[in-house]
C-alpha cells in the first residue's frame, strides 16, 4: 500500500471575489477577512479567468453585473471547463428577485444571496458551503446500474467514465442515494441541500435536477421524477 503524506492546506480561504459597485468590495472584504477568508478582489471576468488559471480558490464570490460579461456567462464558462466544475460558486448581488436567482442557479452556481442581505447571513452560508465533505453514510461507494457516486472521494461515475458535478449537484445525488428507493419531496430536498435559505425555492430545486440528469447521460435514467412530489433514486 502507497502512504501518502498529507499536503498542509493554507492557514485561511482562498475567495476570489467579483463585484461591480466600487463601494461593496470594501465592505465585503472587511466582514469576510474578519471571519478568517482571505480575499482577493477581481474587477472583471476576463480578470477572474486569468487568475483562476494561475492559482487556486476554495470559492468564487460573483456578481452578476460585470463591467466585460455577465455573471451568469462567467459562470456557465468555468462549468464548462472540468477544471472548475467543483470549484464552489456564489451570486453575491445586487440583483435578488425570483428570476434573477433561478438564472443563476440555471448557469451552475451553488448559492445565490443579494446583497439586500446582511453580510452576516452570507458568511454563514459560504462557511457551510465550504464544509465539503458530506455524511458517509453506511456505504462508501454508492451503485446502481450505470450510476457510481463514490461518497469518500467525491465523485460520480457513469458506465465507469468520470461524470463531472458541481458541490450541490453532488449534494442532491448523496440526499438521494441516502434513501434509495424512496421518493423525496422537492421541500425536503430544499432543506437538506439548502438549509435555512429563504431565498432559494422550488423551482431552483428543479433547476438543479434538469442540469444533473443533463450531466448523467445514460445514468439520468435512476433519477426519476415523481409527478407533484419530488424525486428518487431507483433501478
């Protein structure tokens, strides 16, 4: 057996953070460094892309209104490139309403907070969000058909070839595969993916659904809807 020497991890978080309004990112950094996360402030995508491909960030802090590109096409850019497809990201924006939050989830980002909210609140969500590792449960390694979600390693494989999720699509496939078989409702999928968030509703629980089956390919066949009620894992 190969031991392998753990590699120490930096003192405090990477966030790489992404904003529009002059005056927000000095507020946002302060709160943000008080809680122990190191920030670095990025002007525009084109920016945050170049950055990101030199260094490593533990989280992505997005506007949706960038002074070159949208948040939302920034966002769908890194799902797109395997590099990043686990690399945790959060709207953080000025924009807050229903549509505005279910396009952002659409687009592949983990959470979405306007900044209506206290930074309070959304430090305590990015903290939760950083937890990676989710509740082992009895088994390690999840199978059923074409479909492997390996709880240890974080990962997702279908007809033995890589399936790349995003940290909440990986969430909504442990939830399920935690209760195999039986059907989950939407609510409950809501709370335990997403809990104590007010502002994320049942539409954006589908949304995550649609792009997780789109990922499965021939696996998404296990990922059935319950017509009015919810979702589960079957054979």
């Amino acid at each position: 057996m190969e031991l392998r020497c753990p590699v120490p991890k930096p003192d405090k978080t990477r966030v790489a953070l992404l904003v529009d309004d002059a005056r927000t990112p000095a507020r946002v950094t302060q709160e943000l460094g008080t809680a122990g996360l190191d920030i670095r402030s990025l002007p525009t995508g084109r920016d945050a892309i170049a950055w990101l491909d030199q260094h490593t960030a533990d989280l992505l802090l997005l506007e949706q209104t960038l002074p070159d590109m949208t948040g939302i096409a920034l966002c769908r850019r890194l799902r797109n490139n395997p590099r990043y497809v686990r690399l945790p990201i959060v709207f953080y924006s000025r924009k807050g309403d229903v549509q505005d939050r279910i396009a952002g989830l659409e687009a592949g980002a983990d959470d979405y907070v306007p900044k209506s909210r206290n930074p309070r609140e959304l430090i305590l969500r990015l903290r939760r969000l950083l937890r990676r590792d989710p509740v082992v449960t009895r088994q390690e390694v999840f199978r059923l058909g074409r479909l492997e979600v390996d709880l240890l390693n974080h990962a997702v494989r279908v007809s033995d070839r890589p399936c790349p999720v995003t940290l909440t699509e990986f969430r909504i496939l442990t939830t399920l595969a935690d209760r195999h078989g039986r059907v989950i409702s939407r609510e409950e999928l809501l709370n335990e993916v997403w809990p104590g968030r007010d502002n994320i509703d049942l539409r954006s629980v589908d949304s995550h659904i649609r792009r997780l089956r789109s990922k499965l390919g021939s696996g998404r066949r296990h990922l059935q809807t319950v017509r009015a009620f919810g979702y589960r894992l079957t054979e």
